[in-house]
C-alpha cells in the first residue's frame, strides 16, 4: 500500500514539474484550455457566492432567515420549495455526463479546482517532490478559509459573528473549520488522488458516462505521435490519452474495475495541452483532440515506433530541440483492429 502512495506521489509530481515546465517555456502562448477553465472559475464561484448572498437560496441555522427566490420561509418550506429545481439540474446532470462524459469533475467540481491551485502554489514556490513548505501551507490554508468562509454563506447569516451569542459564534466557527480543513487536506494531502481513487461522485458519473459521444481521440488532421509520452504525464487519472478505448487502467479505491478508461477520464484536456505545447515550437497540429468523437480511435505510434515507447519522457526542457517522428501516414488504429 505504501509503495503504491509513493509511486502516485512521485507521478504527481512528474506531472506537476512537467505541466509547470511546458507553461513556462520561452516560446509559449496562453493555451486556450487556460482561458476557458479561468472562465470557468469564475462563474462557478460568482454562482456559489451570489446564490447565498442575492437570497436566491439560503439556509440560516443562527437567525431562522432562511430564503428561497429572494423570500423568507420556514426550513421545510425552503426544503420543499427547493426540491423541483434539484430535480431539473440532477436530470440535466445525468443527461449531459449520459452524453459526454465526466467533463463536470474536469471543469466545473470545485475539488478540481483546489486541486490545480495548489498544483499552482506547488510550481510557483517550487515545491521539493511535490510537497509543500511553510510559505504553501499558509498559502493554501488562507485560501482554504476564504473558500470555506463562501461555502459558509450557504449554512448561516455572517451576522452572526457580530451580534450572536458566544454559543452560536463557536458553532458557525466549528463548521468554518470543518470547511476549512476538508478543503486544506484536500489542497495539501489528497489532491488528484481524491479524483483517481475516491470520489462518490466520480464512480457514479463514471457509470453514467460510459460509451459517450465526446472525449480524446486522434485528431484526424493531426500530426502522428511523437511518442513523447508527455499526455501521460500530464494525465491526472494516470491514464494514456492516446489508447482510452485499450486495456482499462488498473483502478484502486472506490471504483469499480469494468470501467473503462474513456469513462475514468474527466475530459479535462490536460493531454491534449500537453500535446499542443509538444507541437507548438514547431507549428504543427497536436495529434490529441477533445470533443466529440469522430471515431479516429487510438493515436499511439505505429508498431515500428513502439521501440522507442521504451525510452524514458521526453524533458519539457528538451521539447524545444527535439523533432518529431515523421510519420508519413497516420498511426494504425489498434482499438479499431480489436473491435472489427
Ligand atoms: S485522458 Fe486527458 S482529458 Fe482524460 S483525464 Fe487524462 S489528461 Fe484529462
Ligand atoms: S506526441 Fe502527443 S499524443 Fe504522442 S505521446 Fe506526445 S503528447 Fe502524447
């Protein structure tokens, strides 16, 4: 088990190292999955901050001030009053990850989130084996109590604090801290594996989200693999990008092991900017792509290629020196060969 950890440890932090070096080079643009998932930040934490705080839903456990569209009511009117539109978004929920898989856990869960700042936090101060020092601790615990502190709008009128009673104050700090210590553990200890390993949420949209529409395949218009190996390492759910329709990725904690790789992976598309930046010094078309399938199947090498699949990843340091196989036709398609 132990040895398990420090093999995921030390993938994490191959990943971390080899994503902060591809973002950081010389030549680099701002890719626009970075763009897209700041856009994203955004809106989902307006929405979880403006929600509680417009009074559009609102439960006040001091106070008794619950609210529902912008109105005052009782607990289980709140409750009740909330339950049609719960339905509607679950419904959506299960149709959307039904269609296109786990895209919600890659660009909307708030653990993905917290899981990429503290990547962030652990690139900018340049982490010793992915750990963070005293600066991150403290970084990452002061951002654990601000986004615990919006959660906490949800449970409780910020009123409190002032005019409260002592009791009712130690009660709304206890559950700050709750907060607040689930999202630093998460940040410092868990990060991705909470994704790859034991997420409720994961294995249920996991189950939903098989055989789907969209996901990673080879871009038709692509450049052939390189071999480079740089979209596994970047892959947060320890997966190859380039074969999700292969052999399933051995998996551990809560899922189940008929899972296949294409409904492990949360379409976050950290391999397909992975394969961009590869390819970006030399202007040519990733081989990755995301978003609805066209069936091109499996982007791995052709099997003469394969030899060099043995050789260590490529350094990102090296990236920019290093050509490309050149390939004349595209890769064989193995997931197709199998399934005919
Ligand atoms: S295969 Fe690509 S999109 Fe899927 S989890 Fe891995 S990096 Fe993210
Ligand atoms: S060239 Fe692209 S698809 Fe091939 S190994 Fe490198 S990153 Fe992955």
């Amino acid at each position: 088990m132990e040895k398990k950890i420090s093999r995921t440890q030390k993938r994490l932090t191959k990943r971390l190292q080899t994503i902060w070096k591809l973002g950081h080079r010389k030549e680099k643009t701002t890719h626009r999955y970075f763009i897209y998932r700041l856009v994203s930040f955004l809106v989902i934490h307006a929405f979880i901050a403006i929600v509680p705080l417009s009074g559009i839903m609102r439960f006040d456990f001091w106070g008794g001030n619950h609210m529902i569209w912008g109105e005052q009511a009782p607990l289980l009117e709140v409750a009740r009053r909330f339950v049609i539109p719960f339905g509607v978004a679950n419904i959506l929920i299960v149709l959307v990850v039904r269609w296109s898989g786990r895209y919600l856990c890659g660009w909307v869960c708030p653990v993905n989130f917290m899981n990429r700042w503290a990547d962030w936090l652990r690139g900018f101060l340049g982490a010793k084996n992915g750990r963070l020092g005293f600066k991150g601790h403290a970084m990452a615990a002061f951002t654990s109590i601000m986004f615990a502190g919006v959660f906490l709008l949800w449970f409780v009128d910020f009123r409190v604090f002032i005019q409260g009673s002592p009791r009712a104050i130690l009660w709304s700090l206890v559950a700050w801290s709750f907060f607040a210590l689930f999202s630093y553990v998460q940040m410092v200890a868990l990060s991705w594996r909470t994704c790859e390993r034991y997420c409720p949420s994961g294995v249920y949209f996991s189950i939903l989200g098989v055989k789907t529409k969209t996901g990673i395949e080879r871009n038709p218009n692509g450049t052939p693999c390189a071999d480079c190996k740089l979209c596994i390492t970047a892959c947060p759910m320890d997966l190859d990008p380039r074969n999700l329709l292969g052999e399933a990725r051995e998996v551990s904690g809560v899922y189940f092991d008929t899972l296949d790789n294409s409904a492990l992976c949360i379409r976050c598309g950290d391999c397909v900017e992975a394969c961009d930046r590869f390819f970006e010094p030399r202007k040519l078309p990733a081989t990755l792509r995301m978003g609805v399938l066209q069936n091109t199947g499996s982007a791995l090498p052709e099997p003469k290629a394969k030899k060099a699949r043995k050789t260590k990843a490529t350094s990102p340091s090296k990236v920019s020196q290093e050509k490309p196989e050149s390939h004349e036709e595209g890769p064989e398609d193995p997931a197709r060969s199998s399934a005919a």
